[in-house]
C-alpha cells in the first residue's frame, strides 16, 4: 500500500509544472531583479508596461548600446523593477 501511494503522489508531483507567474513572484521576492524581469520579458500581455519591462531586459543583455544611445541602464532597470512592483506585487 505504501508503495503505490508513493507512487501515484510522485506522479502528481512531477506532472505540476510551475507557472511563469510564480516563477516570477519567488524571483522578485527573493530580489533576484535580473531573473524576474528575464521571465517577464517573456510574457505576452504585458499591457502598459511592456516598455518598461523590454527596456530593463535590454539594459540588462547590451549595456554597452543602452549607453550609445544616451541612457542609463540603471535608470531603465529601475524603471522596469517599478513597473513589475505595481503590476505583479
């Protein structure tokens, strides 16, 4: 008995598949901006702050180009941690 109910609960276990929305929290609640924001990035609908969110993805993978186009990556990162803050928190 103690078999087969092990079995059928890890079965179950591994057909959960974690969703992008609390990949998302955990990450932002662990401060881990560079993750949340790669994971929201990704999102379809992201509605108002969709610029925010590509821009701070930007800044984080080509720095170097946010610069030679007269911007902060620290500013657009900020502005995209803010964004996710008063959408997903």
């Amino acid at each position: 008995m103690y078999f087969w109910t092990t079995m059928v609960w890890s079965a179950r276990i591994l057909n959960m598949k974690e969703k992008k929305i609390d990949i998302l929290r955990a990450e932002m609640n662990a401060q881990n901006w560079r993750k949340a924001i790669s994971v929201a990035v990704k999102f379809p609908r992201l509605g108002g702050i969709r610029d925010a969110v590509h821009d701070a993805h930007l800044a984080y993978t080509n720095p170097r180009f946010i610069v030679q186009i007269g911007k902060q990556p620290s500013d657009l990162i900020e502005q995209g941690k803010a964004a996710l803050i008063t959408q997903y928190l």
